[in-house]
C-alpha cells in the first residue's frame, strides 16, 4: 500500500523518538512491500522558533491531506512562560481540534520482564492487558469559565451525541477484545455523569447486547485499577477522569517511556503520540525510551492504514526487545546496564527480520 505520513518531531527528546520509530516504519515498509512517504513538519516550541507560531498553516495542511500524524512531544521550559502569548501546548490542542480527534486511545500491555520497574506488586500485574478510552474534545475542559476576585468556575457540559459516538468507539474496541466494558463517571453527584451513564446503558443495549457492561465511579475506579487491574478490559470515560486515569494506568507499566495512544475521529486520519512529554531533563543526551513512540507508529498500521500483521509485528518486536534485556535508562532494574535510543531501536529492528 502507498500512504502518506506526517511526522510532527517537536521538541525535547520528541525528534530522537520519532526518528527511531521512522526507522522502524521503513523496515516495515520494505519486509512488507508497502511505501510509506514522509512529511516532516513543525509543531510546538520548533514551530514558534521558526514561524512564530506554534501550529504553523503549512503543518495543518499536511495534517488535513495525509493518512496519519505521528507526534514526539512538544513544549519545555524555553516556551514555559505561562504569561507568554503562544505557547507550544497551544499548537497540539489546534491540531486534536482541527483534526476532529475525539477519542483518545491508550492501552496499557505489561511487558512481564518490566514487572520490576513499576511501584505495584508483580502478583496483582500478571495479566494486567487493558485499553483506556477517554473522551478527548468534550466535558470541563472546554466548558465557559469564570474568574473574578472572589471566585472562579469551569462549567462542565456534555452532549447526548458526544457520549453516543466515544461509547461507539470503547464498544467496538470491546467488541475485538474480551467483550467487556467499564464506563466509569460520578453519576451519585453529577448530572452530567447521569446523562453518561443513561445514554451508556441504552446504546450498550441496542447496539452491543453480548458485550458486558461494568459501571463505576470514578473514586471508586481509581482504586480499582490498582487492586484489580488484570480485570479490566475496555475503560471508557470522560474528559477528565480519562486524563487522571490514564496517568494512574501508565504506572502500571513501570514508566511512561513505554505507553503509546491514539486519537481518533469520524475518519481514518489519525494523531498518534507517545504519552510522555518532551522530557527536558534528558533531551540532547541520546537516552530517550522510543517504545511509546514506537509502539504509537504500530496503533497508525493498525488504526489508520488496516494493517493489522504488520502492527502486530512491531508490538511482537518490541517485546522481543525487551525480553532479550534490551533496557533503557527509565527500566533498568539493578544489576542491568542501559543501553541509549539508538541501541534499544536496533534491538526492536532486529526482532523485525
Ligand atoms: P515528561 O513526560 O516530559 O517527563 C516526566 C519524566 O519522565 C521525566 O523525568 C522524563 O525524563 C521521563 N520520561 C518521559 N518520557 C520518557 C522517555 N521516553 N524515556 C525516558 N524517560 C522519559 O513530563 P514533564 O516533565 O511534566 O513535562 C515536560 C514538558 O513536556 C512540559 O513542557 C510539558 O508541558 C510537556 N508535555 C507535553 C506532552 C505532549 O506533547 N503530549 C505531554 C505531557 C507533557
């Protein structure tokens, strides 16, 4: 197949794990007899240094014509000024809004040889294998807000068709999975979680009868995902239960180096980015994780351009990497050397042969 990809290298360590995952696009590409293009564009800090602007016009239109986005990280503490006018955060909220991405997929696969580099027990991961889907353009986030001397308010709305079209996407993704679904809200205190939980229970009816439904709320979900995390197959929440959530799950694989995501939207285009940030404090010295990233380029195969063997080949790699000892710096337990960006890529390249 032909596709077009742009790649959104943005700053800190984003365009060392994007190269690497570039890397091992090309393999894919070549074992596969596929050709994948490439358009390099600019986002965040970048693009302000260069443009002035933090989501140039020339990085949208690439954005709107190819298959997909593959994103590194943006922002940093060059562009932290929270007075400044245009910030790098900026630039990634536009591209979700302008590329009409409003599900943000994260799962959370624990690699058995990393039990030991996260803080939970290694008896409660064991089988931990779990999707996250959170609801990305929606809820408080985007509601009016208030501020004067005495106080402030965010106002939090949601949209029977907003809920509808996120469960249609947690349901399908159950529905390939282990047939199970966790809707987590608060629907004991908020309307808005009672609109939730109403229109989740009726759409589940009609349209997913053989998927099994779980409702939790979300203090009570929050402490589940710590206790049972192997239960959990398909999580599916809000705008701002999923960005606590989703933070809480990364733990359970060990570090956020690891984990990748996608957000999607009605079409096939989608943005695809590790959920680590740009990680100043180790930018410039080579020793990056690129599993998120990578891991990120295989949910595109997957989700973007239908190539299921092939994501499954990159995730296999991956796996082999890491059961072969490969360890960047954020995984090593002691007694093992870590090894930089460029080695742990060769490593994952080297499982795709
Ligand atoms: P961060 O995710 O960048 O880093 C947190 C910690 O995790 C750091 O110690 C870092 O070294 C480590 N880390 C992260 N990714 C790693 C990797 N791949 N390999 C090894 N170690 C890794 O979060 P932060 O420090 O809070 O934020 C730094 C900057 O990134 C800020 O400007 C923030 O706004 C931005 N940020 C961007 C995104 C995004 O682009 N989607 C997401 C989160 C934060």
């Amino acid at each position: 197949m032909d596709a077009m990809i742009v790649l959104l290298p943005g700053d800190g360590i984003g365009p060392d794990v994007v190269a690497s995952s570039k890397r091992v696009l090309d393999v894919i590409a070549d074992n596969f007899g596929h050709r994948f293009s490439f358009n390099e564009q600019l986002i965040g800090g970048a693009a302000i240094d260069a443009t002035g602007d933090s989501l140039p016009q020339s990085t949208i239109a690439s954005c709107e014509t190819c298959d997909a986005v593959l994103l590194g990280a943006v922002g940093g503490p060059k562009w932290s000024d929270p007075n400044a006018a245009v910030r790098p955060e900026q630039g990634l909220l536009k591209l979700r809004s302008v590329l009409g991405v409003y599900a943000n997929i994260r799962p959370v696969r624990i690699h058995d040889q990393l039990a030991g580099a996260s803080p939970i027990r290694k008896d409660i991961l064991a089988g931990v294998d779990l999707v996250v889907v959170r609801e990305l353009t929606g809820g408080i986030y985007f509601g009016e807000k208030t501020r004067d001397a005495s106080s402030a308010s965010d106002l939090c709305v949601y949209h029977v068709h907003e809920i509808e079209r996120i469960v249609r996407v947690a349901a399908k993704l159950a529905a390939g999975r282990r047939k199970k679904l966790c809707s987590v809200d608060k629907a004991n205190v908020l309307e808005t979680s009672r609109l939730w939980r109403d229109v989740t229970d009726r759409l589940m009816a009609e349209e997913f009868p053989d998927i099994a439904v779980e409702t939790l709320l979300v203090d009570a979900a929050a402490m589940h995902l710590l206790s049972r995390p192997s239960d959990f197959d398909v999580i599916v929440t809000e705008n701002m239960f999923g960005d606590i959530l989703t933070d809480e799950a990364s733990m359970l694989a060990g570090s956020l180096g690891m984990l990748p995501s996608a957000s999607l939207g009605d079409t096939l285009r989608g943005l695809y980015e590790p959920i680590h940030g740009s990680a100043p404090d180790i930018a410039g010295l080579g020793i990056a994780n690129p599993c998120g990233t990578i891991a990120s380029a295989a949910m595109l195969l997957r989700h973007s351009l239908g190539l299921e063997a092939e994501a499954c080949a990159v995730e296999s790699a991956i796996s082999a990497a890491i059961a072969s000892g490969a360890r960047t710096a954020d995984i090593v337990s002691d007694g093992e050397s870590p090894i930089s960006t460029t080695e742990m890529t060769d490593a994952i390249i080297r499982g795709l042969s």
